[in-house]
C-alpha cells in the first residue's frame, strides 16, 4: 500500500473522526471492519455457510498483534515470531541500518537467536480484553451541562477509567470511541516492547515495482518481514499463533482480516466531505508533493543522504498515492450525489419520527456551523507546525509533558494522561538516530512554507524565525540542541519543569515559546469545534442505531477488527484480473520494462530463477474490506490458518476510505506460498520456514 | 482487436461518411492515417529525425497487401509469402476446415508447397498506382443542377473512370472520395485471388485470453498467420516484399505501420455525433447482443455446431466490445463538450471570412435537416434485413445483378459497375460452405426481431412472412433452396433475367420481392439524404482546406495509410504499461487462471515451455494511429524491416474512432521476435523461418 496508517497532518482532519457505516437495506457483500463483540455471524453462516465460534475469534484476537503506531500483523510460531510487512518494518529497518550496513537495501536473516537486531522503538501489542464502558464515560456528563464543561468531564472519565484499568492490571488500557461515541470500550493490551528484528527480504523484492506499482495489482511483491517478540530476553512462548496453511489460498475462499484499521471517513456529513474536498485535501496534497520534493532533493546528495531518506521518501510517496486517489474518488461525477442521497435518506427517517427529530435532527446543522466558525482559523490550524522532521516534535513534547505531570490525570492534554505515559516515554526516549541533514532540509521548508502561508506577522511564525531567515533560523536552530541525545531529553523529562524551565537548548527554548500559542489553539479548537462537534457526533451515532439497529460496524480506530471475504479477481482495465499472479508474473514484469528501476530483479531473485517454482502464487486478491492501518494483518482461513499477508489495497480501493463496493475493491496479500519458496529458495531461510511450518 | 474492420449492420451508418481530420492548431504527436501523397515529412523530420524517400515509400507500399474485406498484410518473402493475423485470416480457415479436421482450433502448417491448403475466396490487393482524378469527377456536376441529378451524374463520372481504367490496365480500379469528398483519387490494386494457407498456430495462441482480453494490454497473442500468394499456380515472385527484423521493436523506436484502416469518424459533425450516440449506437449494440446470444445458442448444441459459429461469434464479440467501447466514449462526461468546442471553433473562422461564409456555412444545417428527415424512417432503414447469414444476401445479390446488368454502367446501383464485377463474382460464386442450421437459427431471430420493430403490417415483413410465423417461414425457405451450391447461383446469373425470373428457389422468389422495397428504400435515401449530406460534407471538407490547409490527413476510408509513432509504454490502472510483454507474461496469466478457459495453455504452448527463451518479447504497442482494418498491418521500422504485427488496440484506444489522444491510445501488436521463437520451437516450422529470415 502501504496500507500503514499515515501520521496525520495537524489540523487537516479535525472532521474525520469516527462514525459509523450507513447502512441503507440489506448489508452489501463482504463489507465491514467487525468489532469482535458484534461480528456479522447471521451474514457469514448465509453466505459461506461458516459461523465462528467463540474460541474461534478468542484464537483470532490473541494471535493478532498491532504493530507499532499504524500497522497490523500475527504472531505465526510458539516461539513469538511475529509476521508483518516489509513496510510496516521499514522504520525500524531504517532504524538499525547504518551507513556500513542497509538493511532496507539489503534484506536481513538471522541464522541464529544471537543475530537477531534488537529493534529501538518498536512496541507489540495483542487485544487480551474489551469492556463496554459508556455508560460510565457518559455518566460525567450531566443533563443540561455547558458543552466546554461536558467536553472536559467526558475527558476526565476516560483518563480515569484507563488509569485504573492500567493500576488494577497492568496491562495497556485505552478507551475507544466506537459508532461516532455512540459507544465507548476499554481494550486491555498485552505490551511487547522488547522486540528484535528476524527476517525481511531487499526492499525492491517488497516493495516490487515501487511508487508506480504501489496500490496496484496485479502485483508481485514480497512484502513481508519477520519479528521476533521477547519478554525479560527470552523469546515470548505464545499460547495463541496462527498455523501456516502451505497451499494457501484458492479460488473463492472465504476468508478473514483480522487487523488494525487506522480510519475511515464512510459517515463524514456532507458539509464534513465537502470540507473535506474542498480545503483538507487540496491542503494535504500541496503540503505532501512539497515535502517530497525536499526529502527527493535531500536523497540525491550522495547514497548515505539517500538512505537515511529512503523511508521518508517511501512514506510520503505512499501517502501522496492514497490521498490523491481518495481525492480525485471525491471530485468524480457521482460521488457526491451519491453521499448526498444515502444522507437525504437517513435524514427523512429520523424527520419522520417525531421523538427522533427532537432528539437528533438538529446534529447535522451543528457540525455544518462548527465547520464555517472553523475557516477564518484555517491556515493557523493547517500550517501552524514545529519546524524539523523529529526534533522540534520532541522538544514540545519535553515542555508540554513536564508541565502536564503536574495536573491532575483528568485535567491534562490528550496525549499525557496517565495510561499514555509509558508508550510516549518509550517513544521519546527512543535510541533511534536522528540525521540532522535531513533535520534541516524539512525544519528550512516547513519554515518557509509558513512564511508563505501565514506571513511573517503571525506570532508563531515570529517566535520561528526570530527576526532571521528560514536558512538562518534553522542553523541557529541545529547549533544549539542536544536533543538528538536520548539522554539529553531523559534528563531533561527526569529534572521536570525546573530543569525545563532553564535548559538553553535551542529547541527547548523555541519550544517554550510556541507551547502557549499550540495550547491556545488546542484549547480554542476543543471549545468551540470539539465540543460542538462530538455530542452531534455522538447524536448522528444514536440516530443510526434508532434507524437502522446495530447490525453495522463502527467506523476504523486503529483498533482491532475482523474483515472478512472471498478470494476472487475482479474486472479491470477492459478484461478480468485474476485472483493471483505468480512468479512467473514478476519475471514478466521485470523482462518487459528491461529490468529498468523500479521493475529490476535484486540480484538474489534473479540468481533463484532456475530454482523457483515459477507457478507458485505470489500476491492474490480478496473482497475483505480493508484500510491504512491493515498492512501487516495475516488472511485465515476458516480453520484459523495463514493463507496470506495483507499489504495493499488496489487502486480502485481508495474511495473505500468513504464507501465500500465490492465490484472491484480488492485487498492485495502476499500468497503463503510465495513466502515459503521464497523463505526456501531465494533467502535460504529453511530453519524459519521449519519454525513456521511446525516441522 | 480485432481490427477487423467490421460488417456494417444496413442502415445505421448513414452518416458515419468519410471526413476530414480536425487541425485547430498544431498536429498533435503521431496523430495520424496519412495517405502516401501527403506524408507529414516535416513533422518526421522534426520530432523523429527521419525523412522517408520516394523510393522507401514506393517499397513499403508494393510490399503492403490488403487482405480480403476488413485485413491488411505484407509480403514477407521473395516468394509470396504473406503475413497478417490469425483472427484476418479465421474466415478462411474456418472455410477450409471440416467436421473432421478443425484448423482453427488445431491450427496449421504446411511443410511442403504441396500440403499448402487452397482458400476458397480470399482476395488480396496490392496498390499499384494512385492519382488524383478530382476534377474529373467535379467536372460531370454542373453549376445548378439538381441534387438528386447532381449526385446521379458524381456517381456515373467515377464508375466511369473506373472502367475505363480496368479496360486500359486489368487492374483493379477504385475511385476513393478523400477528405470527405474534397478529394476523389483513382487506386489501382494487383489483384491475387489464388490463394493458400501455410501457417496458423492454434486460435487459442493466437486469441489468449478470448474475448475478455480482447483490446486490451499487457497482452500475450500470437495472433499470426501466413498466406501465399500464387499466380497461375506459381507462387508469385514479390519484387517488394519486407525483411524481418529478429531483434524486433526496442523501446522509443521510430516505427511505421502501413495498413488499411476501415473508418474513423473523427470528423462528424455535432448533428451526426449526436445522432450516432442517440440513435445508431444503441441500436447497433441491441441488434448484436441479440444476435450474439443466438450464435451461442446454436453453437452450445454440439461440437460440430460451435465449430460453424465459432468465427461468428469471434466477430460479434470482437464488434460488440470495440462498438461498446465507442458507446461508452461518447457517453463520458466531456466527450460532446469537446467536438462541440472544435467545431464551434472551426464554424467560428468561416463565419469570420465573408466569402467563406457564404460558401461553406450551410453545410451543418443541411446535414443537420437530413438527420431530421431520416427521423421517421429509421426503423425501416435500420431493420429491414433480408434473412439468413449468406443466403438471402446472396438471393437479392442475384436478383439485382441480373436486372443490373442490363443498364448501362452509369446508370446501375452501387456494387455493380463494372469494374466491381469480378470481385463481386468471386465472392458470389465462393465454394465456402453453408451451413443450413446456422443460416436457420439467424433468420428466425431476424424475422423476430423485424416483426418486433416493424410489426406485422410493415411490407417488408409481409413480404418476409407471407402469413406464417419466423419459424415456419425460415423452415418453408430453408426447404425450397438450392442457393448453397455455388454451381446453381452461377446458373442462374448466367441465366440472366429469365432464368431469375423463371426460378422457383425458396430465396430467389423472396428477393424477387424484397428487391423494389430494398431499391425504394436506397432511392429515398439517395434522393433525400446522400444527395444533400455529400455536397454538404465536400462544403466542409472544403472549408477545412481553406481554413487549416492540408496539412492533415482523411477520415479511413479502408485504402493505404501510414501511421508513425514511437514503441511507448503507457499510464494505466494508476501504474505503467510496459512497451512490450513477454513469454513470461503468457505463463503467468494461464497460471493466475489456474489454466481456466480462456486463459489456458495449448497443449503445444504448455509442452514447450523449456525449450522457450521466457524472455522473448510477445507484444508491444507503439503510439501508431490506427483503427479496425489496420489488422494484420506489419510494423516496420525506419529500415524498412518487420519488428512486429499490428493486432489490436487497447481500450484506451476505442474513442481513437472519434479523436486521437496519445496519452493512452496505443496499438498493439506481435513482437516479430515472438513470431520467430514460436515458428521454430513451438511449431517446428523451421523451414518457415528460414524463409522469412531470408537464411
């Protein structure tokens, strides 16, 4: 895809926030990302004659792990071997390369446990338990209470559910809104944060075909990679992992996804998708195209600046690829009428119901309202950012953390409750290097950027610039930090407020300055949008249970969740594509562009041309419904064995970000077989390939 | 494609008349079906670097043959050898095959000159000369004289010219109207109608994928076959024929595709656009679904009947998706608005000019009120049909040719002057079998449908049924006729009108009388459509030649044209198409199908698979301007020799009908290195090779 769950640029998505399907009649085929307490069972048993059983989806849900902040994936041995993609991996493929040794261009095995790469900040985490709790969340809140006030309060009861879920067990405990707050459910995870690096084949044997074939099939990428979980440096004996199905999958299969969908847009308002179009997209897109356009720049001053931006470049050309597809599925003829219909529609039917249209109807006029008191601050909240790729994100996060501990739980910004803390530290402190190269070249155009954008009179860029140039500013700016140092920033956390309060560092002194205006701007955005925004949310969610029951799924939270669907080609470009595509596919693609990048065989694959079997599959296709956030996730069979590694969807999926039609959406994963021959024939992998196999 | 050029269904392509292409402005990239007396020198020059002399011109169109009704092909040897496509050739080879020995599903190879099979009617025609005879036929039009004398006296002058130049040469003569009656030009064409099969892979090689991968790319056909030509029983010595290039098409290559596309119609104006997209289209795609699913019908009976109707239903699927294709563009949103803008230009610089005006300005209200008045007789020209597949045509060709034949040449129907004569015989007198009960599974629809449309009181109909239903009546004609031997219908024409007249077969007394309905229905048309539209259209043919010069090139006419353009990949399904595919390509596809229908191996294919360098290359597409008729062209680069063999277009290119865009319209065609791996490691037909490689 990458389907991996893209970093969200601030202020771009204040409106896509959770909601859920719409459901008009009958549930379309095979669409859904399932919440395991609400699985479509009654639709399964009728269409596929298959009806999971509890121990079934406990199964499922214990061997699914979340990889990460935007990826999926399983574990696939007793000995903690965890699969993923290649993509989700890549940060900490990065992350372990050096400029002697480039695992992303090169690929990595470890023979033994001894050559396995201890990974710096990578964190596992597996769903153990799910409680509905909205009956408490929504207990804060007193009839008749401010909105700002009930905002707050709401905050205040989640923080304190999670803190005490976290005290009581341990475990990581977050609560989720669900069906737009229609629900609310603490998820219990197990945590795995000692994690190291096993198996990823090259880059180009991945991601095959590169930024052109990205989001395309047929495909022929072996985009998988192998990590290995550990607990107190043993090797986690895990009593759920999912066995390997050698043949794989065929020809109209049902199968399941169960994964981490990041999110979905399918219940945005009209006046949200149009904002949408109108201003986030077209925003976003400028803002991405430019900064590849830096890191592009960056990459072709020598092969080291080249590595070190190879999974930034990787990443925005990913995103660039999604966002552009979703914008232009929002721009073609149709695509509004049609969401403007299924709204009339659900809108007649809560109108027409007398008790509902007191209750709810008023919903869709206030986030209408929300949105135009929002435009007049709409540059500040897109292009208010701070400066540099990691840097400037870290020191605001040093300042705002030592001022948050002192608040109570409740009171605190999103991000520093409690129940968040460690997972933040474990980012924060993360060894991971930081190149200031590449500080600089994005910290320079994000500066000019908002030069250009909001002037050189607007307070934030002021307290930037500080009277210089972007140039000049960042200089300045590099000369002056430590933070690249995780030590630096532990002591800097470890002395709190006082030591804070005094460091001379550049970035904490310009973080000091820009924390009051990103306060006011979060305070301002909560009291009047949020607070606005959220209870017609929670409305609009309750409408839909009123009109059209619970037989429907929430919209995606990066949260745990089954899909599930056929194996099946679909009509494409005049003709069929087929359900899969094999190596001899790959050897085609390769000789037909005259092994020109991106389409060349690594040396490696080319060399096991004679020993492969070349009608092996090697990507197929399915109708499970799928988004960013998904990469990493395994395809089960029924009997609950891998028969694929999900890793795209197709071009003609983008516009699942806001529906789902499945004559042509389709879910791209790598064939269980392909990873075997691979494993066997190009890496020589046999002891991995006997782990996963059981033999 | 097949670009074949397609049997027009009677009546709905009124108006879809030759037509000059629209230049507003510069020529866009490898635009282009340029007839060899206005070749765009400069532009080759300029854009490719490459200037084609006289004499390389003279050589390529001596060594350029037009197959049968809808082909094109070339020498390919000093021996006669002729190459075009397999689906070109499918008529023939479904002729010459039997109950007993199927060479369409089998194919075909003759080692020796004896075993070489004799094709029943196939005539090729090599364009000997071209001159411009516009005067001539200007001149027999008088200032003032009435349309309907007018268009009498146009149409005499050219059978005259004709004639005169059969008597005085032996050639076949043409009179061609260009640049929508801006230009006539008598052709003069060696005819050879001796004709043998050498060389035919099977049709499942050749026709990979069937019809869902039909106009598309990446593809992997080897749609080729070979012919010989012979004169006098001798294989005729080609003075001109083509070198085969084994290293074949490279990418970015310079390439030429000399060939005889059928009709474009880039050229309609707005009136006859909306009139093909109202009217003509949905009613053409009606008639032959309808007709498709009774040829699928037939051949679903039983093994011997599929073979009958396989190239039938070959021809209908191949029309029906290119004719949908077409539909579907002119539907898209932008297409009216863009020919509405090109010609609002166009009109806008003739208003401009006074004389001009005055001249040229009524043209599209003329063609636009004999639209108006077609109106209330579309049903009778677009349906009335005389029954069967072969034998009622072949009944009123009789009926007319006889009466024709006893006026003089000026003054007969179209399709029998005397210069048409021979071939018309050829075709007449054709020993091809006839099959009884496909001709009665057609009929019957046709009297169903004629009755559905027309009703039971329409004349025609009458005339048809005589009383019964289309059952009885087809099974009544069907009882009485002798018209599948080609020994009685020579009997009959050499009878002349008595012995017509006399005759008691079923056909023949139906034609007797369909015919004054057909001649009334061809005298209206001629009187109150051709006689208004044809003057109109030479008034805009002529007013394109004073507003944008003749730096442009005629609507397809299906007379020689060359096209150009580079071997280019293109952007397709948010990724790249390459420039070529390979054997590769052929294995993935069947395996990705699991060696389903129509995606499996030959038996041949599949046994041959290590013997195979994989990496050969099997198609390609080039930027080449061409459209159905252009199948079998060959592809030759700026030596002159034979890198591939023009076969389709992509789906891209279906809108290529109505303007060219060469962003994603591209041509596909065999590399003739495939040609060449096929011959001698598939189908052992070395000797072939060496024949065509000159070695």
């Amino acid at each position: 895809m990458k389907k991996i769950k893209g970093r969200r640029l601030p202020g771009i998505f204040l409106f896509a926030a959770a909601a859920i399907m719409l459901l008009t009649g009958a549930l379309p085929a095979d669409e859904g990302m399932w919440t395991l307490d609400n699985m479509p069972l009654q639709q399964l048993k009728e269409k596929y004659g298959f009806e999971p059983t509890a121990a079934w989806l406990e199964h499922i849900r214990l061997a699914s792990v979340r990889v990460g902040d935007g990826g999926s994936g399983s574990f696939v041995s007793p000995n903690g071997l965890v699969l993923t993609n290649h993509h989700v991996a890549l940060g900490q493929l990065q992350k372990v390369s050096t400029p002697q040794k480039n695992y992303v261009n090169d690929g990595f095995y470890a023979a033994t446990a001894a050559e396995e790469l201890p990974c710096p900040d990578l964190e596992l985490n597996v769903l153990i338990s799910m409680e509905n709790v909205t009956a408490r969340v929504l207990a804060a809140v007193r009839k008749g209470m401010d909105p700002v006030k009930a905002l707050e309060a709401k905050k205040a009861a989640i923080a304190g559910i999670e803190r005490l879920s976290l005290k009581k067990t341990g475990l990581r405990s977050d609560v989720v809104s669900l069906y737009q707050g229609g629900e609310y459910w603490l998820y219990r995870y197990k945590k795995y944060t000692e994690v190291k690096l096993v198996f990823a084949p090259e880059q180009q044997a991945a991601f095959y075909g590169g930024d052109p074939d990205n989001f395309t099939y047929p495909r022929h990428d072996l985009d998988m990679a192998l990590f290995r979980a550990y607990e107190k440096g043993k090797p986690v004996k895990a009593a759920h992992y999912l066995k390997w199905s050698a043949a794989g999958a065929a020809e109209g299969e049902l199968v399941f996804i169960p994964g981490h969908p990041g999110s979905t847009n399918r219940l945005l308002t009209l006046a949200q998708l149009q904002f949408q179009r109108e201003y986030a997209y077209p925003t976003r897109l400028k803002s991405m195209k430019r900064m590849l356009a830096v890191a592009k720049k960056y990459a072709a001053k020598g092969p080291e600046e080249a590595r070190q931006a190879a999974g930034m470049i990787f990443g925005i050309e990913n995103g660039l690829k999604a966002s552009g597809g979703e914008y232009d599925g929002m721009k073609a003829p149709g695509f509004m009428e049609k969401k403007a219909a299924a709204e009339a529609e659900f809108r007649k039917m809560i109108d027409a119901n007398p008790q509902w249209q007191a209750e709810y109807a008023g919903a869709w006029e206030q986030i209408a309202g929300a949105i135009e008191k929002m435009k007049p601050r709409i540059k500040e909240l897109s292009y208010r950012r701070v400066p540099g790729l990691r840097l400037g994100g870290i020191a605001l996060q040093i300042v705002q953390l030592v001022a948050e501990l002192q608040k109570p739980d409740g009171k605190r910004l999103d991000g520093y409750h409690t129940a968040e803390l460690d997972s933040l530290r474990f980012r924060l402190f993360s060894p991971a290097p930081i190149y200031p190269g590449m500080e600089e070249a994005i910290a320079v155009d994000s500066l000019q950027l908002m030069l250009e954008e909001l002037g050189a009179d607007d307070p934030y860029v002021k307290a930037c610039l500080d009277g210089k140039t972007p140039e000049e500013a960042v200089k300045v700016l590099l000369a002056g930090t430590q933070l690249a140092d995780p030590a630096v920033r532990r002591q800097l956390v470890e002395g709190g407020e006082a030591a804070v309060a005094k460091s001379t560092d550049s970035f904490i002194v310009l973080a000091r300055k820009l924390d009051p205006l990103v306060r006011e701007m979060r305070k301002w955005q909560e009291d009047n949008i949020e607070s606005i925004t959220r209870p017609a949310g929670e409305k609009i969610g309750q409408a839909r249970f009123a009109a059209y029951g619970k037989n429907a799924y929430p919209d995606a939270t990066f949260t745990l969740r089954i899909s599930y669907g056929a194996v099946k080609g679909y009509p494409m470009n005049g003709t069929l594509a087929p359900y899969k595509t094999t190596f001899y596919g790959l050897y085609d693609r390769a000789a037909s562009f005259d092994n020109k990048s991106p389409f060349h065989l690594p040396q490696r694959v080319a060399d096991a041309r004679d020993k492969l079997d070349l009608a092996t599959p090697l990507n197929f296709v399915c109708t499970g419904d799928i988004i960013g956030g998904n990469s990493g996730s395994p395809v089960v069979n029924a009997a609950g064995e891998v028969v694929g590694l999900v890793f795209d969807g197709n071009v003609e999926s983008f516009v699942g970000r806001f529906f789902y039609d499945d004559t042509a959406n389709r879910t791209v994963s790598v064939h269980s077989a392909a990873m075997i021959e691979a494993m066997k024939k190009i890496y020589g992998a046999e002891k991995l390939v006997q782990e996963i196999l059981g033999q």
